[in-house]
C-alpha cells in the first residue's frame, strides 16, 4: 500500500516542472487509503471512484494529469507548498477548510456520518470514540460528549474497536458500510446517522482560479449527461445518492 509513495526529491523536481510550464502536468494529490473513494490496488497503482472520475475530468478539461500519493494529515499543508495541484481525497467541503483553500463543487453529494460498533449497546454517546485525525467527524465528536481518540489512516481506527481500544468509530457510513458487511457481525452500526459536511469536492490552491474553472466545467458536464451518476452506482451501490 505504501509502494508508490513519492520521495520528497521527485515531488520537488514534479512540482518545480509543473509550476513553471503552467499545469501542462497536473498532480492529483490523494491519500489512496479511503476505499471507495481511493486505495492502492494490487498493481500498486492508485484506484477507486476518485481515480477512475479524476481521469475522466482531465480528459474533459484536456489536461494531462498524474497521481500522487499522500498521508491525510498533511495532505492540505503539501497542497498549499505546491507538492501537487489537486486534492481528491473524499474531502468533505467545508467553511474551516474553504478558508485555506479553494473547491470546486461537489461531486459525491452530502451524505451521512455513521457509527460502528462491536455490539449494539456499545457507548458511542459517553465512551471512547475512533476518528481519523483532520476530519469533520473528528470535529464533531470533540464537540461532543464522547471521548475522541484520533488515528491517522481509516484503517487504525475500525482496529481501535476490533481490538477494544475504543468502544466505536465514527467515520463517512460509505467507507463503513462494505467494512460492516465484510465483518461477519464482527461490527455493527450503532446510533444515529449524522449529516456532515457540504459534499466532497476536489481541493486546490485559491490562486488557481483557471484550473478550478476546467475542473467544475467538467463536473457540470458529467452531472449533465449523467455519467457522474452512473460512476457514482458503479462504485458506491444503486442507493447512493445521486445528482
């Protein structure tokens, strides 16, 4: 999974290139750690919804685009030095994260935040919750009367509860639906669903109005002719939500 991370000195000289020959390559920063949304296939090469979506927005926009790989704690800070030009992350839209940097519209629209538990009577209102760090359901859990313990990767934090180190997970319920299921009744959902977020949307730099521009272009092109739907059945199920 870890086998197309970019050393620091590739992503320089990739970055120095694309900057001055004006996003003739344009790097589309993921974490590829979020399936659907985004992992590393067995090829270990980026995959998932984002991926297969991604490509087709660049050749609407008749760009020419790359991949990079990136850890979601340090994935808005590396866009903003300029280490790759896009985020397409499974990143909710939101006011915080709109002020440090710019999106395009949405292209998966808002859906719920979900629980999961070992058990159905496990605590996720009082007891020890698992987050990714830097999400909105990390937000949302702080502001509440839970216990927040975060985690870097989605992964570590469904290990929090098979391993008892916390009594739930609060996560996008897209990710957790196919883990559920998977698990054999190993996890559960518990509580309620919680609306979070405006959306996910593809991150980029706020001076890069003109890219943002072909970007959103290509969206609205897709929700048109319905093929943004059709990629969203594809890889999320008949009963997700659609444009």
């Amino acid at each position: 999974m870890k086998s197309i991370l970019l050393s620091t000195a590739i992503v320089a000289i990739t970055a120095t290139f694309a900057a001055a020959d004006g996003h003739s390559v344009v790097r589309m920063g993921t974490e590829g750690a979020y399936a659907p949304y985004n992992f590393i296939n067995d090829a270990g090469e980026v995959d998932g919804f984002e991926r297969e979506l991604g490509d087709e927005m660049c050749a609407r926009a008749e760009l020419t685009c790359e991949w990079v790989k990136n850890d979601w704690d340090s994935i808005i800070p590396n866009l903003v030095s300029s280490n790759y030009d896009t985020i397409m992350a499974g990143m909710s839209i939101t006011d915080e994260r709109d002020e440090v940097i710019d999106f395009t519209q949405d292209y998966f629209p808002p859906t719920a935040s979900a629980y999961v538990g070992a058990a159905d009577g496990a605590d996720w209102e009082g007891g020890v919750v698992a987050a990714q760090t830097a999400t909105i359901q990390a937000g949302h859990i702080a502001e509440g009367g839970a216990t927040l313990v975060e985690f870097a990767t989605p992964e570590e934090t469904v290990a929090a509860v098979r391993n008892g180190e916390a009594d739930a997970v609060f996560a996008d319920a897209d990710y957790l639906a196919p883990l559920v299921e998977a698990s054999g009744g190993e996890l559960v959902f518990i509580g309620p669903d919680v609306p979070l977020g405006g959306g996910v949307g593809m991150g980029l730099r706020e001076s890069d109005a003109e890219l943002k521009g072909k970007f959103d272009a290509a969206i609205t092109a897709m929700k048109a002719d319905g093929s943004l739907n059709a990629l969203l059945v594809k890889w999320f199920g008949e009963d997700t939500a659609q444009y």
